[in-house]
C-alpha cells in the first residue's frame, strides 16, 4: 500500500513516530496541518493504546501519554496528550482504526482497579461518533493484533473509500467479521484431542490444552490459522494457551490465567465421555486403512520396519465394516459386480488364480 502497488489506491503517506524518517517539529507538522484543515488530502486515523484520562494527570501537572509539543507566546511549550489528538483529528478523520486490544477495548491499562481511567477509542469517541465519511471506530483487537489482519482491513477499507469495493462487513463491536467471526477452537491445531476427550496434563504435551487454562473454544480469534508472524506461530500452535487477549473482557473476564474455565467441568466430561466410543472406533477404521488390497490378499505387511498383523477383532470388525461402508452401491472393491464387468479384462486368468509374483532378480 505504502509503495501504490495495488492496483487502484493512490499511495499512501505513513505518519508514525517510530517508522517515520523525520522527527520533531517536521514530523508534527503533518499533524497539526490535519487539525487546522490544511493537509489536502483525506487521513485515516490509526489509534494504538488505551485512551487515558488526561484530567486527572492534568490536576498534577503531567500526563499519560503525549506526541508532539504546543508552544506559548510566552516561550512555554508543553507535550499534547494522545488523547488530545484523537479528539481533534477524529472529526474530520476519513476513518477512525484502533489497532490492538488496549485500543479497542481498553486493554490491561483498563482493567478493574487501574488509576488512569483508561478507556477503549469506541469509549473515548462516544456511541454516536461517526468518521467524515460516515463510519463508525473499526476494531481490530489483538495484543499484539495479527499483522496480517491489520493490512488486510486497511486496504479493504482503502478500497470502499475510494470507491472500488463495497463496505467490508464488521459485527456489531466493530470486528471484520471475516477476520473475527469463528473461535480460536475451530482452527486450532490441537481441537481433534478436544473432540475425542483427550487432554494435556502438564505444558509441552501435544494433547488439548482447555484443562491447562486455555479459552481457546468461546474466544474469537483466528490466530491459530493465519500465524502470529508471517504466517507463523500462534499461542497453540507453539504450546501456549488462550487467555483471550482479543476479546472486550480482557483480562478480567479470563482471571486468573492458566487456570481451567468454569465450563471444562460440563465440556469436558462430555467429550471424554464422547472420547471414550470414539477413539477406538477410529482406531479400528484406521487399521483397516492402512492395509493395501494386496496385503489383505496375503495377509501380511512386507514391511521391514514392523510386523503388521490383523487379529481377530479386527477382521471381523472390519468385515461388518464394509458392508456398512458398500451398503447400497453396486461397485464396491472385490464385489459380484465388479468381478462380472472386469472378466472381459481378465479373460487370460482363471477366475480362482491369484496374481502371479513377479520373479526374484539375482
């Protein structure tokens, strides 16, 4: 997007404090342009942290948190509040972003008890706010938020703006629906142990990870499937739990962490339960699987690594197991059927000879 390199948006001017190749006074200038009406050009405004309470630091004298600095006739100067920014940049901004879960939805910073009175963008801008062009704050939470969903939201954004592509489709937080409508349960590596009732007991085994703490079933993220980094990581997917970093109740509601949710009592003993008339029936399917139509002919695995044979139970499981599996087709392997349309190609064998080995080479 910074380089044009999508067909149809102009290019966009990144102004951030820490990418930006020029500092200061220069750097600010683009700001303070954008609060008198002189920058020319449309801005998207992009939100990272809580909003604190400035009053409350103003009454000592200080603030919480300040970019840039206001000069006085009178040679003073002090910092301008973040919050400051917002509330002047928001009105005539094309679009309001809050990028990351303290902008969000306030985050640690806003958690019980904190003495800064931190609070969401969505807070800080009130339930009526609407950007220039008629949106309300887009959430896109996450601590960190996955990069991925930030470009991706910007330029879906980007292009309804512009007038290339409809308005993307957001919940009723704000969230792309797209990005945030399944759990961080149904992408995760490990939700098949969570299905058959099989769960870790300690951190580093490969086993489901709800017992351990992890709200990964009611929290919507899709951290898991899209990677943390470059399509890499996610908190399971590198042995960590969810404590539901993405989502408005953040951290009270998942308090304390790395304890098992009140509702692993319920959903847990329904999947081991579960678990337990499923695990082996898919073990017998597999076995059956894993045999080839020849070695089944033979009744042996000319395999060096292990001797692999079928029992009993496993015969006549899978006995009854193709007749469920065939039942209602004609054309099922070694049927009647298929026997009587392959003669024609078989004519040269005898309907009782089997496939001759080929012969050793000396």
């Amino acid at each position: 997007m910074i380089r044009a390199a999508i067909p149809g948006l102009p290019k966009i001017v990144l102004h951030h404090p820490v990418l930006s190749v020029t500092a200061g006074d220069e750097f600010m200038e683009a700001y303070h342009k954008a609060k008198r009406g002189e920058l020319e050009a449309p801005y998207v405004v992009l939100y990272e942290g809580s909003v604190a309470d400035e009053s409350i630091a103003g009454r000592l004298g200080g603030y919480w948190s300040a970019m840039g600095m206001e000069y006085s006739d009178d040679g003073l100067h002090k910092p301008i509040p973040t919050a400051h920014w917002l509330r002047d940049l928001a009105p005539s901004a094309a679009a309001v972003i809050a990028v990351g879960t303290c902008a969000t939805w306030g985050g640690i910073p806003a958690a019980a008890g904190n003495v800064t009175n931190s609070m969401s963008v969505m807070d800080f801008l009130g339930e009526d706010y609407l950007s220039a062009l008629g949106l309300p704050p887009i959430n896109i939470p996450g601590c960190a938020p996955v990069g991925d969903n930030l470009t991706e939201t910007i330029a879906a954004v980007l292009m309804f703006l512009v007038g290339l592509g409809p308005l993307p489709e957001f919940d009723g937080l704000g969230r792309p629906a797209w990005l945030f409508r399944d759990t961080v349960h149904r992408g995760c590596v490990r939700a098949g142990n969570y299905e058959e009732g099989v769960f870790a007991k300690n951190y580093g085994d490969p086993e489901c990870l709800v017992e351990l703490g992890c709200w990964g079933p009611v929290v919507q993220c899709n951290m898991v499937s899209r990677g943390a980094l470059g399509h890499n990581g996610g908190c399971m997917n590198t042995g960590g739990i969810c404590i539901g970093c993405t989502m408005p109740g953040f951290p009270d509601a998942f308090a304390p962490f790395y304890k098992s949710p009140p509702g692993t009592i319920v959903s847990g003993m329904a999947s081991r339960t579960v678990g337990s008339f499923i695990r082996p029936l898919r073990r017998l399917t597999q076995g059956k699987t894993n045999w080839t139509a020849r070695w089944k002919e033979n009744e042996n695995v000319p395999s060096g690594w292990g001797h692999q044979k079928q029992g009993v139970v496993e015969k006549i499981s899978g006995f009854f197991y193709n007749k469920l599996q065939h039942s209602g087709t004609k054309f099922s392997p070694n049927s009647k059927t298929q026997k009587k349309l392959q003669e024609s190609g078989h004519s040269f064998l005898k309907s009782d000879s089997k496939t001759k080995q080929p012969e050793e080479v000396a």
